[in-house]
C-alpha cells in the first residue's frame, strides 16, 4: 500500500512526488495519459516556486530547455513603455524566473521521478476514474485506454488531476463551477529571431487586445528563440457560457484574431508575422473556477489547477501548483494523513483563493488597462498620465499578494517616460 495516492502526472503531482521522495515518503503517481508527451506551449515559473525546483537539484537540468526571463516590460500597443522591471535573479532574487515549454518541463519531471522514485511509483495510461475512502485507507478506482481496470489502496489521496478534476468533480459535485470572463486566448511558439538581449519578456496591448510574448528556449542557431506567444481580447461579455470544453490541445487559426493585431506596432517584434509563420496555434478561453468551500474530505484532497484553476495572467498557476506540493509534502512528512490534508488546506485554499480573486480583475496586466483608459492615442510623457506609485501598486502588489515580491532593495527601475 502506498502512504500516497497521486492523480495526475502534470507539473503539480509530479513535484509533488519529487518532495515526497525526498522526505522518505513512497507515492504512487497515476497519470491518465497513455504517454506523457510534449504538449502545450510556453510556461511561466516564478522566482518563488523556482526556489522549490532548485531544492529538488532541477536547476541545472532545467537551465538546458528554458530560458531565465531578465526583465518584464508593460507596453501599450504602439510599444511606448509603461513599467520595466528586471526578473528573477535580475531582481535580487537568489534564484531566477524561468520561462519554459511546459511540455518540456513535464518530460523533465516525469523522466527525473521516474528515475528517482522507480518506473513503478510513475503510471502513465493509468486514468483515475473514482475513489472511496474508510477508517484507515483510501481504494482508488483507475482505468487504462484500453479499458482495463484496477484499484489501488493508500493512505492518502491528492487531486492532482487538473482543470477537469475527476476528483474535485467527485468531492464537490459536477463542474458546474466554471466561469469565462469573454476572453479568447490564441497561443503558439515559433523558432523566431532573438529580441533585445534573448532573454525578455513583453506584455503589450490596449483595452480591446493584448499581446504576451517571450522566449522559452534556444532556437535553431545562436540568434534565434523558441518564442511563446499569446494573443487575447474579449469576444463575448464576461459571464456568457464557454464556447465548448476548455482544452490545452483545441487548435485556433491564425485568421480568427488576424484583425485584432492589425493596431500592433513594437519596435522588437513584427507579430502578425511571428504568428503567422506559426505551425501550431491553440485557441483556450480564460476561465477559472469559483474558489471552492473546501478541498479536503478526509483523506482525499486536491492539489493545482484541481484546487484553484485561476485566469492566466501573472504567470502563477504553475508556480501555485509547485507551493502547493512544497507546503503538503511538509505537512504530509509531520503529521498523520488526514491531519496533513487539513493543515494544508488551512495554508493553502486561502492564499490561492486571494490570487484567484486578483486574477479576474486583471492582475499586474491592469496597468495596460489603465493607461489604455486614461490615454487611448498614446501618451508624451508618462507620468502626466499615471504615477509612478499607482502603477507600483498594481504590479507590486501583485508580487505581494502572490508572495514573489523581490527583495525591495534590489529593484531598481528607470521610470520610462
Ligand atoms: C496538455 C496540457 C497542456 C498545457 N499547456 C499549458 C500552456 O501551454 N501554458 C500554461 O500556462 N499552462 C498549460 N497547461 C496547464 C498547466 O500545466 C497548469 O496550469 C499548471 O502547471 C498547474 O499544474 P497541475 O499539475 O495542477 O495541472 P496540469 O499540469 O494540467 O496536470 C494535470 C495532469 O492530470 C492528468 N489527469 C487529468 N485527469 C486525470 C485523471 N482522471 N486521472 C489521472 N490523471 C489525470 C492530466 O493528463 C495532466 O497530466 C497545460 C496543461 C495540460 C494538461
């Protein structure tokens, strides 16, 4: 038997694995997927979380498939700056931010498990299906694709299995708790030519669109990247039903928002070209879920996106995945199960529940919408427009709120003007 039972092979159950070995505490880690292959596009972890992966000794392997981000910068649509600051190390932090395929990470996280816990502790093809719980232990119910079906028995239970929880779907009742906020996101990465110093990051836009873009490992030569890139504006009032199942896989074309990007003009890069050479595109609609009452029922509990599928801006459901499993393994590692499941969930539901709430008013993206607002032809000097302070407030108190505020002395910023 297993002390624990992990649903989902995805950045959260597999950190979490990782921190559970490194206490001395087996896991079982059931991922329905037949195989775990490169999916997705680009991924944010923030300094935070990276500490918690550098922890795990994964800083060097990760350094070979990602890029550490060295600045963030705000632009409106016609790239006049609003706020640059530097990331990561760049910003005092004693470890940086990283930007990386997140399929890529996933294949890192899965081959390190497996070769640290045992091929055995690490199923793919294994779809948890239900689970029912006594006194003593938890049985998990699981399938393959093929159909077959077993069981396996453990002290705990964690959810780790995503927006689509099979699990938080059985602890709380269908998912009914989805909410789109209108927008459409459209996603891809391309092998493209390497902007400023290789290694920043841009969000750009006005209140209609808005444009994230960044490397997220080398490219074919030198001076190239593999550049993420999103597009996203809101085609329906917030509210509205979802337009289908959201899916990290649901392919977009590059027509569908070709006119919203027309009004783009940045001095680093030409965008209706960076997304129109793109292979693949991925359209997703922002949603997240009202933050649950609860997490845990004895001993089954929920962990990432499971717990708290959040709107992506900020960059922080990965990184909320990863503090997630850092603060349960600590707990798991002290106390019996259902004690650790519920001081976990005393830490974590209410932390993650405050970013969720920050994210559906916009996160540190708002300061776009501000100067969106306050002057929609552009501005002659920025601080006519908006202080310095106020927009501080935005996006430091972000950091804050999501608890990776760099060390206050270490940042310095040139207020662009
Ligand atoms: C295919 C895919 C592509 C993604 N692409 C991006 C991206 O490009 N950018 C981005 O920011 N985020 C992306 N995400 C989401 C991102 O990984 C998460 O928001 C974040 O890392 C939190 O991690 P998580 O472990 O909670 O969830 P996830 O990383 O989504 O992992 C959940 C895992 O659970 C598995 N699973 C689901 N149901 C079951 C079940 N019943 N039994 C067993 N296993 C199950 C899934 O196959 C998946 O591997 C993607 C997720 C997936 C699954």
């Amino acid at each position: 038997m297993a002390p624990v039972i992990i649903a989902g092979g995805g950045i959260g159950g597999l950190v979490l694995a990782l921190m559970l070995h490194r206490r001395g505490i087996a896991c079982q880690v059931l991922e329905a997927a037949p195989s775990v292959r490169p999916l997705g596009v680009g991924i944010n972890i923030l300094p935070h979380a990276v500490r918690e992966l550098a922890d795990l000794d994964l800083l060097d392997a990760l350094d070979t498939i990602s890029i550490r981000t060295r600045t963030l910068t705000y632009m409106t649509q016609r790239g006049q700056t609003i706020w640059q600051e530097p990331r990561g190390c760049y910003a005092g932090h004693a470890v940086p931010q990283i930007s990386a395929h997140r399929g890529r990470l996933q294949s890192l996280l899965w081959q390190t498990a497996q070769a640290r816990l045992g091929a055995g502790a690490v199923r793919a093809d294994a779809r948890v299906i239900g689970a029912a719980q006594d006194a003593a232990s938890v049985t998990v119910a699981v399938r393959t694709a093929g159909g077959e079906t077993g069981a396996v028995t453990g002290d705990t239970l964690i959810g780790a299995d995503g927006i689509h929880s099979t699990l938080r779907a059985a602890l709380l009742g269908d998912d009914r708790l989805v909410r789109w906020n209108g927008i459409q996101m459209w996603r891809g990465a391309v092998d493209w030519p390497a902007f400023g110093s290789g290694d920043e990051m841009i969000i750009a836009g006005d209140a209609t669109a808005k444009l994230v873009f960044y490397p997220i490992a080398p490219g074919s030569e030198p001076d190239r990247r593999l550049t993420n890139w999103v597009v996203y504006a809101r085609i329906a009032d917030a509210g509205t039903p979802p337009p289908g199942r959201e899916s990290w896989s649901a392919r977009g074309a590059f027509a569908e928002f070709a006119p919203l990007i027309e009004g783009f003009a940045l001095p680093m890069v030409d965008i209706p070209a960076l997304a129109g050479v793109t292979a693949d595109i991925f359209r997703y609609p922002m949603c997240d879920r009202d933050p649950l009452p609860v997490w845990t029922q004895g001993r089954i509990t929920l962990l990432g996106d499971a717990a708290h599928s959040m709107y992506p801006v900020g960059s922080n459901g990965a990184s909320q995945a990863i503090l997630d499993a850092r603060c349960l393994a600590d707990c798991l590692a002290a106390q019996d199960g259902p004690t650790a499941l519920a001081q976990y969930e005393a830490e974590r539901r209410p932390a993650t529940t405050a970013i969720v709430h920050s994210n559906r008013i916009g996160g540190p993206e708002r300061v776009i919408d501000l100067i969106a607002a306050r002057a929609p032809a552009g501005f002659g000097r920025l601080d006519t427009i908006a202080t310095q302070e106020e927009l501080a407030a935005i996006v430091r108190g972000y950091a804050n709120l999501a608890g990776f505020a760099a060390p206050p002395a270490a940042i310095t910023i040139d207020a662009p003007r």
